[in-house]
C-alpha cells in the first residue's frame, strides 16, 4: 500500500516506524530534524514542506498515494491537507486527527459524514484518552481496558499481585474461582518475554495478565489477580482542558468529582458547563491544595494537562501525600517508561492510545478495530471471519480449537450478530463472526488476517 504520513510528530513518526516494512511509504513535515531522525531510523523517504501545499503533496507522491493520514499539530492543516489531496487524487483514502471538539458536533460533523468536506475518517485523540481513563477509574486495579463489539466484550491489563486469590494457582482454576463468570486469559507477560498460557499455567506475582470477559465481569477477575479493590469513588482531575472536561463530564453522575485548573477563565466556564463536578481554581502542584481536598482520601489522581512536568511532579506529590492512585498523562513516549511505577501508578502516552484507530483503518475492512498494548509491544484485533472468495481453504466452520495460528497469536473470543462469546475450543466459526485475537508478535497480523480471510 503507498501510504503519505503529513507530520513527523510522536504519532506519525510512530506510524511510520510501525509501517515502513511492509508499505510504500512518504512522510511529510517542516522540520528538518524530525525528517533526518526518521530517515536515520527507519530508512523513510521524507519531504520537507508544508503539509497542505498542493506542491508538497505532489512531491509526495499524493496521486498515486492509496491513502493518506493527516496528523499535524494543526486541524486546520490537517483538514485542508485532506481537501487537496482529494482534489489532485478522487479515490485516495483520507484519515484525518481532529482535536477541536468544535469541529465534531453540528453541521461539520454532517459535513464530514456527507463528504462534503471529504475526510473519510476523523480521529479524535482526546475522545479516545477520555474513554481510556474512564476505563481505568471503572474498572479498579486496572492497567488498561479496551472495548470490542461496541462494548460488549473487555479485554483488560492487569498486574498480578501477591495476596490475589490467583497467585500460585493455575488459569484452569479461575473457573473454580469464579463459577458464574466467562473470561479468558489471552497473554501473560512475564520477565519481559511474553507468555501464552494453557489451563495448566501457573499466576505468579508481577505477571502482567490480559483477558477478555463479558462487560461488567472485569473487575471480578481483576480481584482474583491481586487483592480487592473497592470502587472508587473520589475523583481528582488536574487540567480542566479537552480531555480534563470530558472525563469530569463523563464520570461526575457516578462519582466525587474535583477539578484543579489555574486559568480563571476557564475554571469559571467549567463551574458553569458541569453540573456535580466542584471546580478548584489554583495550581496542581499547590501542596497546601491538595491537602486542603484530602488527597489522602483520594482514590485516583488524575493529572491531564498539556504540560508533562505538571502532570508528573503533580502526581508524585498526590501519592506522597497518600493519594491511592495516580495516572498521569505523558505527552513525550521516551518519558513513559521512566515515570511508570516510580511514584506514579500509570501512565498514559497520547500516541499510543492513539495509534491503534489509524491502525485499523490502514488494515483495510477485514479488521474492524485494532488496539495497541504494552507501549507498542502487542496488539489486540478483532477480525472479520470471511470464506474465500477464490475457494482457497478457510476457518469457516472448524472449532476454534482446530484453527491453526501462527505462534504468538490466541484467540480471546468471538462476536456473532450482537452478543459477545468466549472463545472456548469447541465453538464452530461462522462467516462474518468478529474474532477478537491477541498478538505478542505483531509481524503475524498478515498471517491472522489471512487465516479468517483468505484471499
């Protein structure tokens, strides 16, 4: 597929690392820097310019190009790159990000939709980090929780600890464990190698576990893995920007909701647009404050500015102060793993939580939703089950227990019309079912796609 990535910031130089190998690949920006590293990196054919200059986009390679993806730091840029590379290019796919919510709602949302303004898909990243916090304050324990088939199905992250019910045991127990719940232990990462486990593989403390249960059954299993979590309840937000808003507007029905901002004028605006939530002017990093808002009785500290310093030190003071957990938002991705378990309980790189919806858009229609795990490291896809066109053999009709994958890839579960289903060995496959698979390798996404549709 040729492919022209406009912008060479975290997430697009993060897709062009991912894509380089197996796509005919252009990556456009106006900063030299950037374009050098990616080309020392990952041997990329770069163009340095303007990503919405018809020129530029020709440069590129736009007229040939099978799809394009805008993510500048601009939506303006972003938007007209999209226009222009369908005027010099009809059939070209054009994936836009898009964070103003402005340009989300009304008659420009219609617009998009109808093709009037001719962007085929809008990524908005500060919707997607929203729904990945709130996931995380729902499901106590957890380290990540993703949704397929429109939410019927989790698939969740979650650190085994000593005292959990499970440790020492074996993954065949959980259903001893837990009678009435349907769940699925997909990967176990341990010692920095990946595992993938049978019925007869034993939990040990420190072992990061993923799998897949039915909504509203996660938190059950999370509490086998380490000991019981009650449902928080007290809900510190530091940033009252994009995503800040959002998450308070989202969970204040449901919680104790306070937020921190230091701009006068927008703290009066979110004391006027949310209706429990309790708006704190002043500054995240205020020690008086946040003791002044009991932070030792805070269950999550949640710390959402734009400024990765603010967000760090802010929340390695609240979990000095006794804070129970704290999330902070990591706009640079060479920060995260240095910051992650070092005071702070987890954080979140913008351009990972991200990538996974390009991802799934590059893939083509046989995968519906893509999800990027461990910072990169892993992937979980639901994929589209289809016989082959040319008769070639397929899974249509074999047990899920008879279907052979390449090493490094487990399948999670199933989603047949509207119901989610455990993947268990002797459930047929139908055509058109949604196979939710796990990958510790993710060069085998060609292979997995091709096992469920061939040809």
């Amino acid at each position: 597929m040729k492919i022209v990535i406009l912008g060479a910031g975290a997430v697009g130089s993060t897709l062009a690392n991912l894509l380089s190998q197996e796509n005919d690949l252009t990556i456009v920006d106006s900063d030299p820097i950037k374009l050098h590293k990616l080309e020392e990196e990952a041997d990329i054919r770069t163009i340095l310019g303007g990503a919405s200059f018809p020129n530029i986009l020709v440069n590129a390679g736009i007229k040939d190009a099978d799809m394009v993806v805008a993510v500048t730091g601009s939506d303006e840029t972003n938007l007209v790159s999209c226009m222009i590379s369908k005027v010099l290019n009809e059939s070209v796919k054009t994936i836009a990000r898009v964070r103003e919510i402005s340009y989300l709602k009304g008659k420009t949302k219609e617009a998009m939709e109808s093709g009037q303004i001719p962007v085929d898909v809008h990524i908005s990243p500060e919707q997607l980090i929203t729904d990945h916090i709130q996931g995380l304050i729902e499901v106590p324990g957890s380290l990540q929780v993703m949704e397929f088939g429109q939410g019927q199905l989790n698939l969740v992250a979650v650190k085994a600890v000593d005292g959990g019910p499970m440790i020492g045991h074996e993954i065949g127990d959980l259903k001893k464990h837990m009678p009435k719940v349907d769940s699925r232990v997909a990967a176990i990462f341990r010692d920095g190698g990946s595992i993938v486990p049978t019925g007869q593989t034993t939990i040990r403390a420190g072992d990061e576990v993923f799998f897949i249960s039915k909504k509203g059954e996660a938190s059950k299993v999370v509490n086998e893995m380490r000991k019981k979590e009650e449902p928080y309840k007290n809900i510190i937000i530091a940033g009252g920007g994009k995503i800040g808003s959002r998450l308070a507007k989202r969970i204040e029905l449901n919680h104790r909701v306070k937020i921190i901002e230091s701009d006068n004028d927008r703290a009066k605006r979110l004391s006027e647009k949310l209706e429990q939530t309790i708006v704190l002017e002043g500054n995240v990093c205020d020690k008086h404050l946040l003791h002044e808002e009991n932070i030792e009785g805070t269950d999550v500290f949640a710390a959402v500015t734009n400024d990765d310093e603010a967000n760090v030190m802010s929340c390695l003071l609240a979990k000095d102060m006794g804070a129970h957990k704290a999330v902070a938002l990591i706009n640079n991705p060479a920060y995260v793993d240095l910051v992650q378990d070092k005071g702070i309980d987890i954080a979140i790189a913008p351009s990972q939580i991200t990538i996974g919806t390009f991802l799934a858009e590059i893939e083509g229609q046989d995968v519906v939703k893509v999800h990027s795990l461990r910072r990169g490291a892993a992937e979980a896809i639901e994929a589209v089950a289809k016989n082959s066109p040319s008769g070639k053999e397929s899974s249509i009709g074999k047990e899920l227990g008879e279907i052979s994958l390449p090493e490094g890839a487990t399948i999670g579960a199933i989603i047949r019309g509207n119901k989610g289903k455990i993947a268990h060995d002797h459930v047929h496959l139908r055509e058109n079912d949604h196979v939710i698979v796990f990958l510790t390798d993710k060069k085998v996404i060609k292979q997995v796609k091709e096992t469920f549709s061939p040809g």
